[in-house]
C-alpha cells in the first residue's frame, strides 16, 4: 500500500500543493516552520481523520481563509482508494472514500494504517497514563473495530455514570439500582477492552525488544510493564468497593481508564535514568514495533512517516534507522529533515528510489534518486 498522490488547499501554511511520491522513500527538507510536518500530518488526517498535532480542526484552516480540502490517492491491495477530507469553518468535517460520504469517522479507522514518529512523542515518557492509553488504544483500533467500538461506548457510559455521581451529590439523593446498571455496562464493555490490552501488549514486548536491540547494538535491556486495576480485581466488584469513595469524589475513580504503561530501561522508568538519545531509540523502537504488529494483524505495509527523527542521533544511528527502514519489510516512508546533506548521505548508502523535495517559502522542488 502507498500513497500516490497528495493535494492540499488551504491547509495549514499551504495555499495549493499536489505531489506524486515515490512508492518507497520520501524525503521533505527544508527550514523549520517551512512547512515539512504539515505535510506530514496531512497524510496523517487521511488516515486518522485528524491532526496528529493539533485536535482542534478550525486550527488546520490556513490564516485568512475559511475552509481546508485534503486529499490522497492511494494503492491498495492493487487499488485506487480516493479519500477526501474537507473541513469549512463553523461546518462538520467531511471524510469520503470514493466520493462516498462516511456517516461515522470510526469507519474509516484501519483502512489506511499509518505509524508516525516524531519529537511529540516525547510525552509518552514525560507525560500522564492518558498519552499511554491514548497509544495503545490508537494502536488496537487500526486493526480491532470491535475494540473500537467497545472504547466509544465505554467512554460514554463512564461520562453518563460520572454525571450521574455529580447529580447525586448536588441532589443529596441515590439510586442504587441506576449505579448498578451503570457498572454492568461498564465492567462489560471494559473488561473485553482490558483483555484485549494485556494481549497486545504482551505481543509488542518482544518485537518492540528486537528493535531497541537492533539500533542501541544490544547494549541495554528495555520492558514494556501493563499497569491495570483489573489485574488485581473483578471490575464489577472494584465498582461496588469504590461507590461510597466515587460518591465523595464525584467521579469514578476505578477501571480501564485508569491504566497505564510503565516503559522501563535497565528495569528502571526511562524517564528518570535516560538520556535524550536513549529515550529517542526508545521511542523509534516502539514505534518500529508498532509498524511491524500492524502490518502482521492487517496484511498490509503501513505508511511510515519519520518526523525530525534524527536531530539527536549521530550519523551511524542516522544510517541504521534509514538501512532499517529501506528494507523489504516496510512498505511507503516519509521523512522530514532540516539537514538536507544528512538524508542524501544516508540515502547514497542505500540502492532503493527515493524523492527529495527541498521545500522553500513558496515552492517545492524535487530530486529523483
């Protein structure tokens, strides 16, 4: 699966923009704030249906404008996939598929799997369990739209249940039985969602291993630990321990939505022991991982966007990363860089086509290898 061909209105810093890519490696370079990872994130919005950077739509409108188009012809499975994305301000977002309209966005989900790594990345280590749940859950529901669904509808029983719990405190009232046909929901929908994190996450692990070895040269251990309130306990049973302490706090303070991961080097937490290139090769491994677990589960190569990646590495990770990912195992990848010199050596070790498109205020011009 590759992306043949991208066109842009409006979109963030850029007014009109199409480009054909080739279908292994793509490189955009150029200054910061020139515009690289918008292109990023617009092939990012054609897969998730949103920004990776900013959630809010209106956001991604170009300055004095009040609309943006979006759109990506792609091949796959032998082809031709048109998906459409447009947004006017005040207006709900269209997504189509063959100029067919979506009637939900979680349709789309799976269809075009994608893997982003960039410097954002950076709040999986440093930031709270919801950046963590946020990854695993975005991982599963590529592929899982059972476990998608569950998700949705978890989530809209858990704000109902909290609702419910604030209205009981300002009413100084209780219904018992309500509460109870809240839990069931609840410990039913999570307790597949929970089963089914334990058992990604236990088939990441050693991938994910495989790949932190293979670009640190095995000099360090690294574990991915599932933290969870449901390994200890019955869901429906933690609810009904936890509903005088819920009524107080006015919020449901145990379940799934409470999980975490703990990313551990040498068996501690990363974020206290690892230094900045250490948590970069953390991250792009997972990250690889994440690749190679989707292209297993879905049967198809996803697209690989590498954003700034290589700001803290030396030259030798540079072309270890690039001779990696050039292999026959990953399918489309693009590649943003300031360091234009940096990508077309790593790109001289390798015998596979690529395309550099120097980016400029105003233009974007390419080079073929």
């Amino acid at each position: 699966m590759y992306l043949k061909k991208l066109s842009l209105i409006n979109f963030k810093n850029f007014e009109h923009v199409e480009l054909e890519f080739s279908e292994k490696i793509n490189c955009f370079t150029g200054l910061n704030g020139i515009g690289k990872t918008n292109l990023l994130d617009a092939i990012y919005y054609l897969s998730f249906c949103k920004s990776y950077f900013n959630q809010i739509d209106s956001q991604n409108i170009k300055h004095d404008t009040d609309f943006f188009v979006i759109q990506g012809e792609f091949v796959r499975q032998e082809r031709l996939e048109m998906i459409y994305c447009g947004l006017k301000s005040g207006k709900k977002k269209i997504f189509k598929r063959n100029d067919k309209e979506y009637e939900k966005l979680s349709e789309h989900i799976g269809l075009i799997p994608a893997v982003i790594i960039s410097p954002d990345d950076n709040t999986l280590i440093i930031g709270g369990s919801e950046e963590r749940r946020k990854y695993i859950d975005s991982v599963i529901s590529q592929f899982d739209a059972d476990y998608l669904h569950r998700l949705i509808k978890y989530n809209r029983i858990l704000m109902q249940r909290n609702k419910m719990l604030k209205d009981f405190s300002a009413q100084k009232t209780v219904f018992k039985e309500t509460l109870d046909i809240y839990d069931e929901q609840l410990a039913a929908e999570g307790s597949v969602i929970f089963s089914k994190r334990l058992d990604f996450i236990d088939k990441l692990l050693p991938i994910f291993q495989k790949y932190y070895s293979l670009i640190s040269k095995g000099q360090e251990t690294v574990d991915l630990i599932f933290k969870s309130q449901l390994l200890e306990a019955n869901f429906i049973e933690m609810l009904q321990a936890a509903r005088n302490k819920d009524m107080m706090l006015e919020y449901t303070s145990v379940g799934i939505h409470k999980d975490d991961l703990s990313l551990e080097l040498q068996n501690r937490a990363i974020k206290k022991i690892g230094s900045q290139g250490q948590q970069k090769t953390y991250l792009a491994a997972l990250k690889f991982a994440q690749y190679e677990f989707l292209k297993s589960v879905s049967g198809l190569k996803p697209i690989l966007l590498l954003d700034d990646i290589f700001d803290k590495f030396d030259s030798e990770r540079v072309g270890q990363i690039i001779e990696l990912t050039a292999d026959a195992d990953f399918g489309q990848i693009f590649i943003t860089d300031t360091n234009e010199n940096r990508i077309k050596n790593a790109l001289s070790q390798i015998s596979v086509k690529s395309n550099v498109y120097s980016i400029e205020k105003n233009t974007i011009e390419l080079e073929q290898k």
